[in-house]
C-alpha cells in the first residue's frame, strides 16, 4: 500500500486488513518536543506494518512508565474490498494522560459497517500539555498532533479504500473532549465532516469537590496564561530557566517530575485563548462558533459511578460525607440538592453522590451542549444505559456500577487491554450500537435528529417519538427493544439550569 511517505505492507484476516504502526508525524523528539508535528520523513522499501507502534509515554502505574517519546503513530483497519468508504478516525480517552490508539481493535466495527477506521496516538501529558512564556503552541501539542492526523487520512485514505471526503472524527472521554476542541479549532476546517463525542461534552465543568474530594473546581480546558505559569514553575523544579535547557533533559526525568507529589499531573488539559483553540469549547457553543458538521453526542446513565466505587472502595461513603461532599460544591444550595437527591433514594451515600456528580458533571452539560449544537447543525443525541455492562479491569466487584464512564467502549471495539465478555443480548446491543455509529459516518443520520420532529422509523425497523416539544429526547442503548429517553427529565436537568 502506498503512502505520501512510502510503502507499507499490512496484514489480512477474514473481512478485513489491518496497518499498524504508520508514522503520521515526525517523532517530535530533540528540537521537535513541544512544536508543532512535522511531516513524517520518507523511507525506501516497504515499511512492514503488523505491528503498533509505540504508545505515548504515560504512567502506567505508580513509579513505571510506559510508552517513549517517539509515538506519532497510527492503525488502519479496513475492509477486504474496501473503496471509497465512509472513514472514522478514533481518538482515545484517558484524561489526556493516558492511552493509545492500539489499545481499541476497531475490526468489528468496520467488517460490521464496511468502513474505514484510523486509531491514533497523540503526545500526553507534560509532552502534550506543557506550556511556557514564549512558547508556539503552548498547551495545544497534543491537539496539534491530532489535526495532524486527520491531514493524513485526508491524504492518505484513498490507497486504503477510505474516502477522504467522507471523514467522521469521533472519540470518548478526553477523546470526545478532543473532538469538541476540533470542532471549534479554526485550524480544524474542512478535516472532518462529521463528529461523535462520547462522554465528553464541550460544556463539561465541575464546582469544588464534586467530582473527586480534593479537586478544585474547572472545566477539562484551560488558558493559555494559566499553562505558562504552570511550565515556569515547572521549569524552576527541574533547575531550567528556557524551554531549550528542558529540550535536553530526559522524557523520563519530565515525566517523573510533573507527576510527583501534590499537583501531579499539571499539564492535562489543552489550552485555549491560542491559535488552535480561540476559545473555550464552551464559549464557542454558545457563540456559534464551530463547524457546521453532523453530530452523534451522548454519554451514559451512570458516568461516575466509578469514581464513587473508587472513594467508596478507600473509605465506606457516610451519610455525613455525602453531606459534606455537597457542602463543598454547592455551599448555601447544598439543602436544596440532598432535598432533590434525598440520600435514602439510593441503595448507599456513594450512589447517591454518584448520581449528583452524573447530573451536574456529565448528563446536563451534555443536554444542554447538545441544544447548542442543534441551532446550527443536526444532531443525534444518545444515553448508554446497560446497568450490567462488563466491569474494566481494575474495578472492584460488589459495587452497582451501573452504565458507568466507559463502559460503552467494548460494545464498540475490541479493547487490548480489556477482554470483555458480552452476554447473547450484550452481543444483539453491540451490533445496534455499530450499526448506528457506523450508519451515522456513512449517511449523517443513524435516527432522527434532536429536533426532526416526529421521526417514525429510521431504516433499522425501531419506532422513533422525538417530538419540537421534546428536545432532550434520546436514543437509549440498552438490552432489549429500542426506545428513547428524555434525558432532561431522567436527569433532573430542570432542576440544575436554576444553579
């Protein structure tokens, strides 16, 4: 197969091909590290591509780190006989800290659907995220990286059966929070055509406290100021005073020095008030200010009940720290919400803190994201909500997790880190759900959109009853048939527009 760059030789199973490992960018390495991503450097021969490339550096696991420096990578998985078919070019999770493009085995999705699907590494972290008085792009490497990415499918995607007037951007968590960045980046016009944000709305933002005990309240964005002072200070640690001294000091000596003690973890938020994000995705939303491109949004049921689990799993949650918790967050409302969220309605303290940080943190900003959205373009909401989705490695047993943060992802892909078993109806869910992604990347409209009015069926034989009157009417996901939801009512979201 040919690229702009060379040759490359994949790999064939039955309905499909996969290319692993092709470089995108240059390794932004040396005088590459916090710039822009330069174009990939030719190589002679065929470039075997079997294997993936290496991950960002990231924290595996306290004191280890995984991945290297050298990581502008990506996959292709694509039909047998694919030609000019619709592309979706995935962009992970992991908070802007973590994962890798390789970890999600798209080959179901695009055997399933008969698409064209491109998983992609970008920089992380302190190499992603750093930020310093003077520096281009401070703050935006990893989004750069990204556009970078999407400038290579568009020239790319033809020697792979892919149609690069047919590009579908889509991502989950800081994955979707990457593909809302995209859709407001100017620098982003004319890569993509359509964008499926997964439990990452641009709205998203947090008060002090509610989403995990001892973070501040913010938004998972931040300025381009705030970075800078955060990477000379960081410099001072490291006994640097300009971006060249740091240049020359170990990826591994950087990492280790952003995540230890308080405050680790500084630079895992992209910036805006910069060339590539003008504006907080937020603000854009409400100016209208993005690209007018077909959108897939949703989230799911029960997105926190994870980080629940987690503080539950240290410390049993009490009556008396659900209390506190909402002291913290809402100060002088705190009465109003324990009376809306009354700790007695919910099987423990930590369900019911779960369920306020779902509500105000995920559901609502993503409702209210949506309705934003929808004054300009179409859009196509949906709510994830099987309560016995497969539990993440990692995730303690004995807690109601619930449709939690992620649990979406092996209905969709094949996770490499994540052997997840689906039950016979899992499975039946699964194929719906690619199905309407992948009839979303093909055509723009997998059901009727947010405000099409009554819809009646959509061509997978479901029975929509979206209605003017009912904005905030979704397509649930779940076991059994299909229906949709009012995401306002299901989530208090009347109750949240008063704060």
């Amino acid at each position: 197969m040919a690229t702009d760059s060379g040759l490359v030789q994949g790999s064939s199973q039955p309905g499909y091909r996969s290319f692993q490992g092709i470089p995108y960018a240059a390794p932004p390495v040396g005088p590459l590290r916090w710039h822009d991503p330069q174009p990939a450097p030719a190589w002679s021969g065929i470039r075997q591509a079997t294997a993936p490339g290496s991950p960002c550096l990231q924290a595996a696991a306290p004191q280890r780190l995984l991945g290297s420096e050298d990581c502008l990578y990506l996959d292709v998985t694509a039909p047998a006989r694919a030609e000019h078919r619709p592309v979706i070019v995935w962009l992970h999770g992991g908070g802007f800290s973590t994962g890798a493009g390789s970890d999600y085995d798209p080959h179901r999705m695009v055997v399933g659907g008969d698409v064209v699907v491109v998983t992609v590494n970008y920089r992380l972290g302190v190499l992603g995220g750093f930020g310093y008085p003077g520096l281009a792009d401070s703050g935006d490497f990893g989004l750069a990286d990204q556009q970078a990415a999407l400038r290579w499918v568009r020239d790319n995607a033809a020697a792979f059966g892919g149609d690069p007037d047919n590009v579908t951007l889509a991502g989950q968590s800081a994955g979707g929070m990457s593909v809302c960045s995209q859709l407001t980046s100017p620098s982003a016009t004319g890569l993509f055509d359509k964008a499926v944000i997964q439990s990452g709305s641009c709205l998203i933002d947090y008060p002090d406290g509610l989403f995990f005990p001892g973070m501040r309240a913010g938004s998972p964005w931040t300025t381009r100021t705030a970075v800078e002072a955060t990477g000379s200070a960081f410099a001072t640690t490291l006994g640097c005073t300009t971006v060249e001294c740091l240049r020359r000091r170990p990826a591994a000596d950087l990492m280790d020095a952003d995540l230890a003690g308080p405050g680790g973890g500084r630079f895992a938020k992209p910036a805006y008030d910069t060339p590539l994000l003008p504006l907080e995705p937020a603000a854009a939303l409400k100016a209208g200010r993005f690209h007018r491109v077909p959108v897939l949004e949703g989230g799911n049921r029960d997105e926190h009940r994870g980080w629940a689990a987690a503080l539950n799993g240290y410390r049993p949650v009490t009556t008396d720290d659900y209390q506190h918790l909402l002291a913290t967050a809402f100060g002088d409302r705190a009465a109003a919400v324990a009376a809306q969220y009354p700790v007695g309605a919910y099987p423990s303290p930590a369900v019911a803190w779960a369920t306020v940080a779902t509500d105000r943190i995920w559901s609502c900003p993503t409702l209210a994201g949506e309705e934003l959205l929808a004054r300009h373009t179409s859009v196509h909401s949906y709510e994830f909500a099987d309560e016995n989705a497969p539990l993440e490695p990692g995730l303690a047993p004995g807690f109601p997790y619930g449709a939690y943060h992620g649990s979406e992802l092996p209905y969709l892909f094949d996770l490499t880190t994540w052997s997840a078993a689906l039950s016979p109806e899992q499975q039946q869910l699964s194929e719906r759900m690619i199905q309407a992604w992948t009839r979303f990347a093909t055509t723009g409209r997998p059901w009727p959109a947010f405000r099409d009015g009554a819809g009646g069926g959509d061509g997978d034989g479901d029975t929509d009853t979206n209605s003017d009157t009912n904005s905030g009417s979704a397509r649930l996901f779940a076991p059994g048939a299909a229906r949709t939801v009012d995401l306002g009512t299901e989530h208090d979201c009347g109750f949240w527009n008063t704060f």
